[in-house]
C-alpha cells in the first residue's frame, strides 16, 4: 500500500500542531518545537495563520514571514492571531483592545503569541480543564499589567488563548485556565 509521503515543510507544521494542541490541552506544561527564537514564531503562524484569518504583530522582523503566509494583516483590535515576541508599555496599551469574542461568537477572540522566558521571574499557579488539580509556571519577562489585562479579558467563554514562547519551548494558556500571579 502507497503511503503519500510530507515534505519537510509538512513534517514541520505537523510537528508544530501537535506541540501547540498538546499545550493547549495540559496548560502549563511545555512542549518543544523544531525551531527557537523568531523562527519559532514563523513556525506558529505558518502553523495557525493562513488566508482565512488575519494576524497583527508590532515586531518589524517578524512581519515578513506573517505576510507571507497570505493572511490579512489587521489592528490589533480585529486580528485573531497576534504575535508579540517581547511585551513593552506601548504593546500593553494597544493589547488590552484584542478581541475577546461575544456569547453567540466566542471563536472570534484572539489567540496571542507572546515571547517570554521560562524558569525565572514571576510564579504562575494554573488550575482548571487539563489540570489535575493545580501546577505552577515560572515566567520571566511578561510584566504583571499583562496578567491583569487578561484577567479582565477573560470571562469564559470569552477571552484570549495564549501560546507562551520560550526559544523552543511552547506552553498553552487556553482562555479556561485560571492564572494566579505570584
């Protein structure tokens, strides 16, 4: 029986679904990518973003490979997929106006990628869908007005999916998990 075989190109955005459904499905526990740095970025949209969706990011090096990807470059208050490799003051007062979705369309939220650092800075402590009981997530570099943003923003089944990016290592933060800051 013939198998069709996947380019590598496939092969990597296979791997790169797999990564981001098992991180969604168990917040907080990190999964590796093929790729780290920007290139795990372009991974993820080449992954998500394709001509059906739109996507904002404020990263001039990273513009590039997510107009590539054919999709619709919008604000920061309508694109469903938004890419931040480093979250800044600037950053933080155009985010809070991501979509959040309504009752009758909560897929219409934002799924956000943030750049970040794992194993310093601030304790997470995560409960919720895919949690046993409750786990903890060391975070560095996502100042605290972040967490407070999303706090407000997420009033189930409205919200944000987070995708946390440390080089090669992906961590999900589906809108459902509660987040404590420590």
């Amino acid at each position: 029986m013939l198998r069709p075989s996947m380019t590598e190109a496939e092969g990597r955005t296979q791997q790169t679904f797999t990564a981001l459904m098992w991180a969604l499905s168990y917040p907080g526990r990190a999964r590796e990518l093929t790729r780290g740095g920007l290139a795990a970025f372009s991974l993820v949209a080449d992954t998500l973003v394709d001509l059906e969706t739109s996507y904002y990011t404020d990263h001039d090096g990273l513009a590039p490979a997510l107009a590539a990807t054919g999709a619709q470059l919008r604000p920061p208050d309508a694109a469903l997929y938004q890419f931040y490799p480093s979250l800044t003051p600037p950053t933080l007062a155009v985010l809070g106006d991501a979509p959040r979705g309504s009752y009758l369309y909560p897929d219409q939220s934002a799924t956000l990628v943030v750049g970040c650092g794992l194993g310093a800075g601030h304790w997470l402590e995560l409960s919720g869908p895919g949690i046993e009981t409750s786990t903890t997530l060391l975070v560095e570099g996502i100042p605290h007005a972040f967490w407070d943003l999303r706090a407000r923003a997420c009033r189930f089944p409205l919200g944000w999916d987070i995708v946390l990016l440390a080089d090669r290592l992906v961590v999900g933060l589906p809108r459902t998990t509660r987040i404590e800051v420590h």
